[in-house]
C-alpha cells in the first residue's frame, strides 16, 4: 500500500506538503500541487479512509444494512433514503440475505464484529430474541417489523390498512371472488396484508381465498397459472407487492385474461419505474419507502448518540389507482 511518505521520497517534498496537496488544503504553487498528485496517481496511492476518520474531529460511523433481496427495487429505495439521512457522516456495509432465515441470523449475529456502530435490518424473519441480545452491544432500527426490545426503533408502514383499502377498493369495483396472492406466513408485513385483506372480504360478506406465494415475479406467475390451470375463477387480485402483481399480469395475459375486464389486480409499494411502464399500468398501494429509509437512518444515527427515546415511528400508506384495477 503506498503511504505518504512514499510520494515524499519521490518528489522531494515533505509528508507535511504532499498531504496538504492530497487534501486540498494548505497554500502552495499550482504547479507543487500538480506535482504531488501525478507522482500519488501514477504510484497508485488511495486516501486510507480509517486513518483519516481517526485524524478527524468528525466521527464518521459504519452503518450495516440488513436485506432479504438487493434485486428487490423496493429495497434500492430503502437504501437510497437511509444515504440520504447518513452518507455524508457515515459508511453504509450493505448486506443480502438472500431470503434465507439462516443467513440472516448469521449476518445479525456477526455485526457486532464487523466493527459497525448499528445495524439496520429490513423485511427481518428472527426472533426478538435475537434482536435482543444483539442490540446490547450496537443499535438497531428494525424495518417493517414491531420490535419492543431495548435500544431498538422499529419502523413500519401500516401494512393491515394498505392490504384492506387495496381489497376494498377491488370489491367497490365489482369484483366478487378476490384471491390475494400473499408472502409467506413468517414475515410481519405478509401476515398484517393477508389481516386487512380478510377484514375487507369479511366486512364486504364475500369469501377469502389466499394463496402463499412469495415476493418474486416468478412466484406471481407461476402461482397465477397453477390456479387459471386448474380452472380457480377469480376476478380480482390483491397482490404481496408489484413484482407478483407483475408475474400474475404476465400469467393472466398467457391464459386469454384481460385486465381488469375479466381480473383486476393491484400490487403494494408503487415502484413507479413498475407501476407505469407496463401494460395496462398497475394501480398499487403507496408506501413511502425513501421517506422511511431516512427516518430508519436518522433514528439509528440518534440511538448510536444515545439521543433517541422513540420506539415506533408509523407511516401511512395510499391507494394508487391505475388501470390494471379502473373498471368502466
């Protein structure tokens, strides 16, 4: 690794002078600072972040980021808004876990020796308990899950009144036999969207019918084309989130199903880049996903100073209504 003194020893200059030049600062020629940084280039030199974060008056902080699926755009938005709150203080370690409850209760367990000063865990399927232990040695800010453990701040979107304004609005729309294609059962936000579901069926005197499928546009499509195989008549979906609602679009439109004349279908997240590029457009239930990727960040940053005494900060979803679901 080339160091400071390398680049002094090479132009003859004192470390004191090449680092100056290196950071901007100090007063010297053009033609000195030119210098300095074509012989640092050529040598190869990169600043040593760990040793100017010490030098600094200004602690900067690594944060962990805890994901079940980085392919997900549901959670490149989470991302983008926990930067948002913390990039110009902190580094952000972001970690998959591939949707595997072994993974994520390795990468949880690990976090307090990957040298991180709080971990952020996103769409979590582990115990509280282990949540628990864990936030003893660093805080942690739980993502759409409730969490009452110390030195934890859960936040979440209320996932039960976005599921039954979705379903609702499928029902106002005439629709009589309402499959909603759900996550499966071990998440919070799969077990709070299949509640409001029910509770919308339930009220409107109709029949439930939920189908465990998964969050991937292969589980919306194969899902859909088992059941339209096996003659299941529906004519609504309320889907786990866009990607199924995309996969059960793509499995309706092989069977000879247009949307929404013969079904109509709603997803969760509103992804715009989603939502409005295909045909017809998707209506979805809008959580504000970067908004609450800053406030995850923010509250981290706030237990990681002891600042904070919030336990649970609640977003409000909203209906989006395309074509996928407007009935005329």
């Amino acid at each position: 690794m080339v160091k400071l003194r390398d680049i002094a020893q090479q132009t003859g200059y004192s470390i004191s002078t090449v680092s100056k030049a290196l950071s901007g600062k100090g007063r010297m020629s053009d033609e000195t600072r030119k210098n300095i940084l074509s012989v640092a280039k050529n040598l190869g030199y990169t600043p040593d972040f760990y040793a100017k974060s010490m030098a600094s008056k200004t602690k900067t902080f690594v944060l962990g980021l805890i994901v079940p699926d980085i392919t997900n755009p549901f959670f490149a938005y989470l991302t983008r808004g926990v930067e948002r709150a913390c990039g110009e203080t902190c580094l952000l370690m972001l970690m998959d876990s591939f949707r595997s409850l072994h993974r994520e209760e390795q990468l949880i367990r690990a976090a307090r020796f990957y040298g991180v000063n709080g971990v952020i865990v996103g769409n979590s399927r582990v115990n509280d308990e282990l949540i628990d232990e864990i936030s003893k040695y660093v805080p942690v800010v739980i993502f759409d899950k409730e969490c009452k453990c110390d030195n934890v701040v859960s936040i979440v979107v209320d996932n039960y009144y976005g599921a039954y304004l979705a379903t609702k609005h499928l029902v106002e729309n005439g629709c009589k036999h309402i499959i909603h294609f759900g996550g499966t059962q071990e998440l919070y936000v799969s077990l709070q969207r299949a509640q409001g579901y029910e509770a919308a069926i339930k009220e409107s005197g109709l029949k439930s019918h939920i189908v465990r499928v998964g969050y991937t546009f292969d589980d919306g499509y194969k899902a859909a084309k088992k059941l339209l195989n096996e003659r299941n008549q529906f004519d609504g979906a309320f889907c786990m989130n866009d990607l199924v609602a995309l996969g059960v679009m793509k499995a309706l439109k092989e069977e000879g199903k247009k949307v929404p004349e013969d079904v109509a279908v709603v997803g969760f997240d509103d992804d715009k880049q989603l939502c409005e590029v295909t045909v017809p457009s998707l209506s979805s239930v809008r959580q504000p996903v970067e908004m609450m990727g800053e406030t995850a960040g923010k509250m981290l940053l706030e237990l990681i100073n002891g600042q904070s005494n919030t336990k649970k900060v609640i977003f409000s979803p909203s209906l989006v209504v395309r074509d996928s679901s407007a009935r005329r």
